[in-house]
C-alpha cells in the first residue's frame, strides 16, 4: 500500500492522491465486511452512514498508520480525528473530509457506548498507548477488542446472543461512567445557585449517558438574558427559534439524525411542569416545523451534591408521527 510520499504530505492531499490512483479496497479487513458493520450497528442502534464509514476506516489493517515513524503500524492500529475524516470523506466518497467539528455525530456516539478507545501514539516507543495524553497531536481511536470480535461474529449462528452479551457487559461499563460523572461533579467546588447546578448535572451526567446522539443547543440559566451569537448560530442551524417573550427550557438539545428536539426543566423542589410551561414548549415544537409528542419523566439525580432532591422533567419532540422511545438504561 501507499505511503506518504514525503514527510510533508498533507493528510487530505495523501487520500486525494490515492483516490486519483484508484486505489482498490478490499471486500473485507481482519475478515470484517462494511455488511457486517452495518448488521452490527443497526442492531445496537447506532446506525448512521457516517458511523458505518468511520468502523470501515478503523478496520484497515492495509493502510499505514499516518503518525511520523509508525514503524509497520497500520491504520487500525489507531488513526486520528484527521485522518478518519479525510478517509471517509475524501477516499471513499470522493468529496472533502468530514467536519472536524461533527465530529460528534460520528465518533463520540461509539465512543461512548465503548465500540472506539482513546488511543495516543507515542513516538519514543514507536506504539500506541491506551488513553488521550492532554494536547498531545497524536491522540487517535482505534476499535475496542471486544467490538472487534463482535463485528466478526455478525455471521455467526449465535450472534443475537454474542450481541446481547457484549451490550450487557456495555451497561455495565455505561453504569461505572454515570456513577463517576457524578462523583466527579459532587466533588468540583464552583458557585452558582442550586438551579445553575442542577442544569450542569442534567447536561454532565443525565444527558451525556442516556442521551449520546444529542448535543447541546443551548442551556439557559437566566431566561435567555445571556444568549450567545454561538447559541443563537446552533439554534438557527437546528430551525428554533426562541425569543425574549417565549418559555425557556433550562436545556435544549437536538438529535441531527433523527432531527428532533429534547427539552430539560430542571428544578429543586417539589411540582408539576406547569401548564404555561408546557403550552410554551408546544409552541418552540411547532414553529420549528416539528410535530409535538411528549413524554414525561422524572428522574432523581445529584442527591450527594445537593440538599434537595433535585430532578429533571423531559420531554422528547419528535418531527415524525410515532412515539418515541426514552432510551434510559435504568429507571
């Protein structure tokens, strides 16, 4: 295969050259088809073309890993955010690479559910560390073992079991990450009132576990008082619109897959979402053009950090018919 032709070789002008040479890629790696990566990610509902793409890239153990003096390291042996994005977006589809900045739409979700592992490279050893070394240039991902062995039995007579097993052994994992979040932010000294930490928690630790295929849109901690030109740029992106006269959620998040909107109240005492407060967040739901279904929840968290027993109320807001499913692991 291809190596750079020389140290200066830029990422994206080393896949253009190789998609102008035609390069061929195989049918599979480490015995592993992009039809297995699909079986594999739609039955843990993490199927998105990007997501498909970015496994397929990590697979490659042809490809030289793109670090100076990689010493027969491959690209699955670890490949950065650059390189999985000129991959994808260059090499296999012949246009320009990925956003860097979506990255969140096709790395973070399978990082999250433990598919991908932070990886740095270490060029005194010539190899690959487990872990991101703060501000390092070498910080890449490669797939987790136990994924790996996943995508090879998506052929498999038992696969249905081997698929519940390893999400069962993720949720494990997925539970240890919610219970050090919090201890972690129980531990941070900070000021704010009650409310102001109520809406970090629900973010931090409610939102980044269950609900990894949203991102943040805006959190308001004064009525939309300090909105951002960022804020009002990422709201416009999404089609909201929410102005000085409107309810305010104290979150607002969207799903760019699906193109649907959560909603967080976070409050510190006892009581129901008032009804002005849910007719408002109706109106935010239709004049982004989206239709309105919701669903309650209630859910206790920050027990050790506050003195009140602090909950969220969401509701999700789909843009097509249906119900929604809230994809809590434990209630």
């Amino acid at each position: 295969m291809d190596v750079p032709e020389k140290k200066t070789e830029k990422v994206e002008d080393y896949f253009r050259r190789l998609r102008r040479k035609k390069v061929q890629l195989s049918q599979e790696y480490q015995g592993v088809s992009r039809d297995h990566v699909r079986i594999v990610l739609e039955r843990i509902g993490r199927f998105t073309p990007d997501m498909v793409d970015c496994v397929w890239c990590l697979l490659n153990d042809d490809f030289p890993s793109l670090f100076s003096n990689p010493a027969g390291l491959k690209i699955s042996h670890g490949a950065g955010v650059a390189h999985i994005a000129c991959y994808v977006g260059i090499l296999l589809r012949g246009k320009k690479k990925l956003d860097r900045e979506g990255r969140d739409y096709w790395l973070k979700p399978l990082r999250e559910l433990g598919a991908i592992e932070p990886v740095t490279f270490d060029s005194k050893q010539g190899a690959f560390i487990k872990g991101h070394v703060p501000k390092s240039p070498n910080c890449a991902y490669r797939l987790e073992e136990s994924f790996l062995k996943l995508l090879k039995a998506a052929q498999a007579v038992d696969f249905a079991k081997s698929c519940e097993q390893w999400i069962s052994e993720e949720e494990k994992r997925g539970r240890l990450r919610v219970l050090l979040d919090s201890q972690s932010l129980a531990a941070e000294e900070g000021g704010g009132s009650q409310h102001e930490k109520l809406i970090k928690q629900s973010i931090i630790v409610y939102a980044k576990n269950f609900l990894p295929e949203y991102s943040v849109l805006y959190e308001d901690y004064s009525d939309g008082a300090r909105i951002s030109k960022d804020d009002e740029a990422r709201l416009k992106a999404a089609r909201v619109s929410i102005t000085l006269g409107d309810v305010w959620p104290d979150v607002t998040l969207h799903n760019p897959v699906n193109d649907s909107l959560w909603f967080i109240e976070a409050v510190t005492s006892d009581g129901e979402v008032d009804a002005q407060k849910w007719e408002g967040l109706r109106n935010i739901c239709l004049s982004a053009g989206r239709s309105w279904r919701v669903r309650r929840q209630h859910i206790q968290i920050g027990r050790s950090s506050l003195r009140d027993k602090g909950r969220t109320k969401t509701c999700t807001l789909d843009p097509e018919s249906g119900s929604v499913r809230i994809p809590l692991k434990n209630s």
